[in-house]
C-alpha cells in the first residue's frame, strides 16, 4: 500500500502537519502534495530555524515512514553518504582464502587456470554482502518507502552535488564492482539550504522549489499556539508583535521561529502575564544569540514596547 495517500491533497496535508503540531502555509501544503505525486524532490530554501528541517521530520512522522538524514559538511564523499566496503569483513575472509588456497587450486593446471580461479573467487569479495549502505542508499533500500533528508546542502561541496544527480534522477546509483541499484520504493526527497552559496542550475533543475520565509503575524501566532499552547491570548499576540520588530531592526542574525518559541516557553517558565521592559531585557538572550543584536535592540526596547501598547489599545 502506497502510503503517500496521506499527502493525497493541500488539505490533507495541512490537515495532518497540524495535527503533529506543524502549521504550514498553503504554498508548503502544495509543494509537498506535487512532491509526491510527481515523485521529484524538493529544494527548500530560507533562512534558518524557519522550519526546513522540521517539514521532512513531520512528513516521515504523518506517513509513518522511517525519517533517513544526511547532515551535509564540507568535504562530505561518496565513502559517508553512499556506501563504502566493510573492509574488517573482507580481511577476515581473505584469512579464510589464506587457509584454503590449496584446496582452491587443487587440480589447476597451469598459471592461468589458477589466476583464473582466484578471480572468480575474489568478485565474492565486492557483493551486496559486503556492503555498509549510507544514508542515500539506506532510504533506496526501504521497502515501503522513507522520507529522505539532505540536510544543509549548501555546506556540501559542488563534486558531492554532482553525485546527487544520478540519484534525485532516477532513484538509481551505479556502483562499479556491482552494477546499478535501483530504489525499492521512491523515497520522499527533502534538501534544505540556508542559501549560505548558490545551488547549481543541475540540481536545481531535478527539484521543486520551495522558499520558507520567516511566517506572517497572524501564521507565527498559529505557530505559537500549538507548539506552546499554555501561553496566553494576549501575551502571545504581544511576544509575536515583539518579535517582527526586532525582525526591523540591523541585526547580524534575525530571531528565527524557534527562537520565538523558546522564549515563549521562557516566558511561561519565568510566569509572565506580560511583556515587562526589565523581563524582556533580562531574556534577549534567548531570543537574540549575538551581544550586538542584543545591544541594538535594547536601543529600541522601549520604543518597540510603546508601539506594541498602542496597538493593541487601538485593537
């Protein structure tokens, strides 16, 4: 039974990330939904703590499929995402050649014939038996299917982009000593980017395309009320507001969705009913991860804050 029926429609799937506490907007609703029906992968880009790793994690969770990630870094090789020979394996059995060489050559006549009989008996050496598949081959290796995450692709080096290719092509690897090895079942392709360097056009052209900025007010507000729901009507609407500001402001990092939510639980730890200006500038630091943006933004606290009043005594 395929199991993509879960992400049969935009409402579905908006429906279901919900449910696991993931509120998505209609436009990664629909990239998600033409990914599985085309079976291409996607390439999600935006800033980070958006949600890019979180969208792949919630998919496999829906789908009730095994969650394969590869963390990109540079000089990442075939050797760590592929496949590489277990070599302990090999060496164990080429003692147990040692130990049978005569038996294995008994009767060969000449030096061809015995060559001969080493190299049929050498291919044993480089099967699937010996194989330890990675994490690329390991999702093409599932029988009903996984949700594949490549994870920071833009860490990666442009030789391992072109290893991808063959793969996010056909959902095939050729490996030499084999021959090629086809998916058992499709896995669902998720690539993040924090755009940190250009993706080439090659890549780019085999995925859909899906851009996660940071959430509007009224998304970031659904966001926070599931993800910690014990916070307040009003206080949430206050934290939210807070947080597009200092979004304003020239920060060297702007506070990401996670950050917005581990304030929220900060706030609820430290029983606030309210943004106080002295409680607000002793948790920047949850919020804010550079001593300049923090700086900056206590430059502004008091002007964010009076914003903030007026518009809710104007609500």
């Amino acid at each position: 039974m395929d199991k993509r029926t879960e992400l049969a429609s935009m409402e579905a799937i908006e429906n279901g990330f919900a449910e696991l506490g993931y509120i998505c907007s209609p436009r990664i609703a629909t990239a998600v939904f033409l990914a599985a029906q085309l079976r291409k992968p996607v390439l999600v880009e935006g800033p980070p703590g958006v949600g890019k790793t979180e969208l792949a994690k919630t998919a496999a969770t829906l789908l009730g499929l095994p969650l394969v990630r590869l963390q990109c870094y540079e000089g990442l090789d075939e050797a760590k995402a592929l496949y590489e020979w277990k070599y302990g394996k090999q060496l164990l059995y080429t003692q147990v050649l040692k130990e049978k060489l005569g038996d294995l050559l008994d009767g060969a006549e000449g030096l061809a014939e015995s060559v001969e009989r080493l190299h049929q008996f050498g291919d044993v050496f480089y099967s699937e038996e010996f194989l330890e598949p990675r994490p690329l081959l390991q999702a093409m290796e599932q029988p009903e299917g996984a949700v594949l995450l490549i994870d920071e692709i833009d860490k990666s080096d442009h030789e391992f982009e072109s290893l991808l290719l063959e793969i996010l092509s056909d959902y095939q690897v050729s490996i030499p000593e084999i021959g090629t090895i086809k998916a058992k079942s499709t896995p669902l392709v998720f690539l993040t980017s924090n755009n940190t360097r250009d993706i080439s056009d090659a890549l780019k052209r085999r995925c859909l395309h899906l851009h996660i900025p940071f959430p509007s007010i009224d998304l970031e507000e659904r966001i926070l009320a599931s993800r910690v729901p014990e916070v307040q009507g009003s206080l949430r609407q206050q934290l939210v507001a807070f947080v597009h500001a200092v979004r304003e402001l020239d920060l060297k990092k702007q506070p990401a969705v996670s950050e917005t939510i581990d304030w929220a639980r900060s706030l609820l730890l430290l029983h606030a009913a309210e943004l106080e200006p002295k409680l607000v500038q002793e948790t920047l630091n949850v919020l804010l991860k550079f001593e300049q943006d923090i700086e900056a933004t206590e430059a502004e606290l008091g002007a964010i804050l009076r914003s903030i009043e007026q518009a809710s005594d104007n609500a």
